[in-house]
C-alpha cells in the first residue's frame, strides 16, 4: 500500500505568533499533518502552491495580510478546490463587529487560543468531511445530463452535445451556431421582484426558448444565471434571427411585481463555427458568452455576433412587433421608425378610404412623414 494512502490530512495554520503555532500544532499531533505561516501572504502562497491542504487555521489580525484579507482572496477564488476550504478563525479578543466580517466573508467556524485539543480534532474532522461530501456531490452534478430544479441540460452535457455537432459539421462540411443569452441587469432584476419571481421568469423563459428551437437543437444551461443553445447545421445570420424575435418577445411580455410592471429584456451572445476559428465546443460557448457580455455592457436588449460589433441602433421594427411596443409602452422604441411604418401601411389606409367611401388625410400624412422614411 502507498504512503498516500496513509498520509494524514494537511492542515495549514497561519499565525504570527510562534507559540501560538506549536500549541495548536500539539493540540492536532498524531491525528493532522501540520504545515505553519507566520502572516496571511505567506498563508495564500502555501494555499495556492500546496494542493494537499485540506483545511486553514488562521488568526485574524497579522501582518502582511490579515486573516480577513487571507479569507476573501480564498472565497473569491476561481478555483473550487481553494474556495471551498473550510477556513477556521482564531478569536481572541476582537469585537462582535470583526466576527459578523468574519461570517459575511465565509468563515467556516471560530476557535478561541484556549480550544481544548479534543474539541480542536472533533471541530476539523466535521468541515473536513464536510467539504469532501460537497466536492462529491458537485462531481456527481457535473455528471448528470439535466438540471434537476429546470430539465434542462446541464452545462457539461451541453458541451458535450456542441463537440459532437462540431465533429459532424467537420466530416459534412456544415457548420454549427451557438446562443448564450440571459437577463439584463440581472441582480438589479432580484432585488426588484425577489429571488424566488426571478427563478420562475428564469423557467419561463427557458420553457418559451424550448418551445421555439428545432428538435435537433440543445439547450441547456451555461451558469445559474445564462443559458446556452447549440444549433447544428444553422447559419449564423439564421441564429441571430431566432435569438432577434426572442429579444422582442420578451421586450414586450407584460409581467409585473409588487404591482409594478418588470421593464425586462435579455442580451444574447452568437458564435458559429467555422466563421469563429475555434477548435471545441467550449471555447465556442466562451466566445459566445464573451459577446453576451459586450451587449450588455453596451446597454442592454442586443445581440452582439461573430463580427464582434454591437449594434446600437435598434432595428426597424415590423408592423406587428411595433404595436406591441405600443402596447406594452414602448412607444419611444417605435417613434423613430414612424416615417418608414406610415410608408409600409399607405396601401392599406388607401384600400381603407376606398372602400369605406371617406376621405383621409393621406397627401398630408405622406408630406409629413415623407423625410423620415
């Protein structure tokens, strides 16, 4: 059997203080393998270099780096293997103020100098087991097909759904587009109508996504916020005509909170191989969700594809779409397109005259309206 195999778990304490270091270490001997950082820098070095550490002791005032410093760069890393640490504080004197900091930042438990060495064990081995029981079940939603709170797929399974319609567009000569597209103003939208509404617009959306792609289409789930469509053998400029009618669809849904219409809209990203030179579906998927950050960094409410340009200028609207503007309140949206909308409905406003027998301002409307068409 392999000395890994019997190795003890690593646990890395972080203290100024020498003695304080060696009591603890005493306190886990026999029963941790104990690594030692004399301030906060030195601790995220050995975390970020040291993958065989499985937990962090840490006082919180040192110099250098603070142990509130050490924590938020653990929590706000991107690497899971670091974020989700258990990170335990060494509370000595500081105030009810500097433990609420603590909490906010994501500290996993508080230990006074004075913790006994029992209490010490027992408190490790829980956040040890703990984090391994997450990491477990992260690894087995990695491996599930669908989501379980929506259906849908999960990000895994979309990509790899993408890598297959890469290899058949490859061997067919065809190509393959992708959607990455969500709300704007996202967290704005939460705190608006609560997290719960926002969920049930989230699947709403999802299901009307669903109901409009072809059969041989994936959609799925890119993040918990944004999803992701693969649509093999479809043109780019197909793709953004699709993801074009979902933006006017939701521009003008009428669904309110606490009394009060949600002025909603969503941001789409398009990439397609082989316009975009990428060799798998996950860099096809970034690139996409890349331009999904770009039109709503632009303002909102676009589609920004493979040129990489975001269109500022809203298109002209049809008839149809612009009464639906109208009608959900939109009119500013349809003002600047009245010229051309007045050109495209004159036959009818003639047939209308004709046949009602009255008689219509029609000369003058085509005068007013003749330099903004």
């Amino acid at each position: 059997m392999s000395n890994e195999l019997n190795q003890l778990p690593r646990v890395l304490i972080v203290d100024d203080s020498r003695m304080v270091r060696a009591t603890i270490g005493k306190h886990l001997r026999g029963y941790y393998d104990c690594r030692e950082e004399g301030d906060g820098e030195s601790g995220w070095q050995a975390v970020v270099l040291d993958h065989s550490i499985q937990a962090i002791i840490s006082d919180l005032s040192m110099p250098v780096l603070d142990g509130f410093g050490l924590l938020a760069r653990i929590r706000n890393s991107r690497l899971a293997r670091i974020r989700d640490l258990p990170v335990v504080m060494i509370s000595g004197d500081e105030d009810e103020t500097a433990r609420e900091r603590a909490k906010a930042l994501g500290v996993s438990d508080f230990i006074s100098k004075t913790t006994g060495a029992t209490e010490l064990q027992s408190r490790l081995a829980s956040l040890i087991r703990l984090a391994q029981a997450q990491r477990e079940l992260d690894k087995n939603r990695d491996l599930q097909v669908q989501d379980a709170d929506t259906g849908l797929f999960t990000r895994k399974y979309v990509e790899l759904q993408g890598a297959q319609a890469l290899s058949h567009a490859s061997r067919h000569n065809s190509e393959v587009s992708v959607m990455v597209l969500g709300f704007d103003r996202f967290d704005s939208l939460r705190a608006e109508a609560g997290v719960e509404l926002v969920k049930q617009l989230q699947l709403r959306f999802a299901r009307l996504v669903a109901g409009k792609i072809r059969k041989e289409d994936s959609l799925g789930h890119f993040d918990d916020n944004w999803f992701a469509v693969i649509s093999p053998g479809t043109p780019e400029i197909s793709c953004q005509a699709f993801g074009n009618r979902l933006r006017e669809a939701i521009e003008v849904a009428n669904i309110a909170a606490h009394g009060q219409r949600l002025k909603l809209s969503v941001s789409i990203g398009v990439a397609n191989s082989p316009t975009d030179t990428v060799t798998s579906a996950g860099a096809l998927l970034e690139l996409a969700a890349e331009r999904l950050k770009m039109a709503m960094a632009a303002g909102g409410n676009q589609l920004v594809g493979t040129s990489g340009k975001v269109n500022t200028v809203a298109p002209r609207p049809t008839l149809a779409h612009a009464l639906d503007l109208m009608r959900s309140g939109h009119k500013d949206v349809v003002r600047p397109h009245v010229g051309l909308l007045v050109a495209e409905i004159m036959p009818l406003l003639e047939l209308v005259q004709e046949e009602g027998g009255i008689e219509l301002p029609l000369a003058a409307l085509k005068e007013r309206f003749r330099d903004r068409s």
